[in-house]
C-alpha cells in the first residue's frame, strides 16, 4: 500500500476513485476549505504516491468484481453470436416469452418499449395490436471493441512516416531516438545518422 502523507489524501483517492476520477468533485468531497478545487486535484494526481494508491484502488475494485480481459473478450464474443431467431416464436410472428429468451439476450437487451395501437375514436376506439421495440447491443461497435481487445488486435494502428528528420546527435542520443522510433513506428522504422 503506498505511504500518503495524510488522511485526507487517503479519503480523496477514494473519492476520487468512486466518483469516475473527477478530480475536483473529490476535492469537494474531501475537503470543504479548497478555494480551487480542480488546481488541489491537479497538483494532489501529480505526486507518486497519490497515483501508486489510485492504482492500488482501481487494481482492488478490478479484482473484487473479477474483470479481467478474458472476461471481457469472452462477453463480446457472446454479443456477438447473439442470434435473432432465438428470441423469434418458430414461425415468427412474433416474438416468445421473455422467460424463453436465453440468457444471453435477458442480460443484454438495454430496452424494451411496448405501446398499444388503436383504432377508431371515443368509444368505438379500441385496441388493434401492441409494437413492440426492443434494444439491443450496437453490433458494429461490438465487432469494433472485439477487434481492439488486446489479444485480437484486428485494428492495430499503423503509422508510416516517409520523411526525414535531421538532428546532430551523438551515438548514444542516436540510439535513444532509434530505440524510441522503432517502439513508436514498429521494428521496421530506422534512424539514420
């Protein structure tokens, strides 16, 4: 656990944590006296203490509800296999009862709207059918976010640089500069002197 030099920075790594890493809203709940809030955040997040225990934090609550990018890529692999037809009645006219929609489709649907369709006015108005709409997990974005998960890697970016940069340096800058363009531009990418 890193060492903090106080109590209330202890309880605003908290805040800060629980309240989306917004820095001055956990100044305000951590302190009452800050006249600037956002500059005490700032100047609190650039010690190594207070970023070593924000880590600790987030590494806490990561294992406490056990998300892990197996996890994560397993749950996209599951939106994407979600199938229509399994929540179509057989001969699809409609859609089967929600306790005979498997779970994956209960656990991902984010909204389902239903409204009544009338005919007719006054008295003679009366019930013809009930739309029904139902939300489910943007596909697209889905293979996106699949596609970026670290062990996928479908959409690496790739940055290609043909120019050339002209600096005096001298070997062991050269093999600074090298080492840094070969990590940003891939093995291929050469400096030259």
């Amino acid at each position: 656990m890193a060492k903090l030099e106080s109590d209330l920075m202890e309880i605003f790594c908290h805040e800060y944590v629980a309240n989306n890493f917004n820095g001055a809203e956990a100044v305000r709940k951590t302190s009452s006296t800050s006249k600037n809030p956002s500059q005490m955040a700032y100047g609190w997040l650039q010690l190594p203490e207070v970023k070593n225990r924000v880590a600790e934090l987030v590494e806490e609550i990561t294992k406490k509800a056990d998300v892990t990018s197996e996890y994560v890529l397993k749950r996209l692999v599951e939106i994407d296999k979600m199938d229509f037809l399994d929540i179509m009645k057989e001969d699809v006219s409609g859609f089967r009862p929600l306790n005979e929609w498997p779970k994956i489709w209960r656990q991902y649907i984010s909204a389902i709207d239903l409204a009544e369709i009338h005919e007719g006015y006054g008295e003679e108005r009366e019930m013809v059918g009930i739309l029904k709409k139902i939300k489910w997990p943007d596909k697209t974005k889905n293979l996106e976010l699949l596609g970026k998960h670290v062990d996928v890697q479908a959409f690496k970016e790739r940055v290609e640089h043909g120019g050339r940069i002209s600096q005096n340096l001298d070997d062991e800058g050269l093999q600074i500069v090298s080492d840094k363009v070969a990590e940003l531009f891939g093995r291929g990418a050469t400096v030259t002197h």
